[in-house]
C-alpha cells in the first residue's frame, strides 16, 4: 500500500500527461473541447479515475466519452511512459457533474433570493396580531397592611414585593 502523499503526486502527474496528450495526441474527431478536471488515484496505485467536463451540447458530450473510451489504451501507455512506477494503473474516464451541480446550485440561490425578497416585502407591510408588546410583565404585589403592622414597627409598612413568596 502506497501513501496517500505518493498517490496525489500520481495523480497529478497523471492529469498532466493526459491533458497533454489529448492536446497533442489524440486526433479524434469526435473529441470536443475536453477540460481534466479531476484524478484520484487507488491506494494501491493500480487503478486511475480521471474526471473530465466538455463544453458542448449532450451529444458532444456523447461523443466525447466515446472517443475518450477508444483512447484509453493509447493514454494508458502515455501515462506509463511517463511515470516512474512500476506498474501502470488503469485508466478509466468520468464525466464530472460540475456544469450541472454548478447550474442547480445557481438555480437554488435565485430561488432563495427571490424567497427573500418576498419575505422583506410582507415584514414591511405586517402588523401586530395582538399588543405591540406581547410579553407579560410581572405586577406589583402590595401586602395586607395588617400583616405588616404585626411583625415589627419599622417605618418599610408600606413594602412593595413582586409576585412569589413573602419574606
């Protein structure tokens, strides 16, 4: 088993063969304006993912993947021209989601922006349903006069005490 350090090298080593090789090397027709995006390498160094976007339509897309799957074999042996391992990994190609994970998020801050703005203009225009202040607020509590006169002659007989036990 690898390190994990070794297998990022390895993969970037491998991104930059590709896309050199697919500038230079592949003369496909079908093959669009390719971007690498991504590869992630297995920890035991056999086995490649390369993550690639094409600009294009959903059938340059199609035909982009399909060029792609019949270079692999040529890629393969670029790759392990170029890389100093003992063994060359597989290669395998994915097309990556960016464009389209990028749009839905894009769509879904409209939405929230939207959402907002909405949600300003009806706090602007609310009114109270009840009092403006709708917490209740404890009332003074003015002891028996008797019971007060009762205990001691001092001169607080006239004591206010919030509600809750007596002293």
């Amino acid at each position: 088993m690898a390190d994990q350090a070794r297998a990022a090298k390895m993969a970037d080593r491998i991104k930059v063969i590709i896309a050199k090789a697919l500038e230079r090397g592949v003369k496909d027709p079908r093959l669009g304006f390719v971007t690498i995006t991504d590869v992630r390498v297995t920890g035991d160094l056999q086995h490649a993912s390369v993550f690639y976007t094409v600009y294009g339509s959903d059938e340059e897309r199609a035909d982009t993947a399909a060029a792609l799957k019949s270079a692999t074999g040529m890629l393969r042996s670029e790759v392990g021209k170029n890389i100093t391992a003992r063994l060359t990994p597989s290669i395998e190609f994915i097309a990556d989601g960016i464009p389209e994970n990028a749009a839905l998020i894009e769509s879904l801050l409209n939405e929230a922006r939207e959402r907002d703005a909405e949600s300003t203009t009806l706090a602007q225009t609310a009114q109270y349903a009840g009092d403006e202040d709708p917490y209740v607020k404890p009332r003074p509590f003015v002891g028996d006069d008797e019971d007060l006169a009762d205990d001691d002659d001092d001169d607080d007989d006239d004591a206010v005490f919030e509600a809750g036990p007596r002293p």
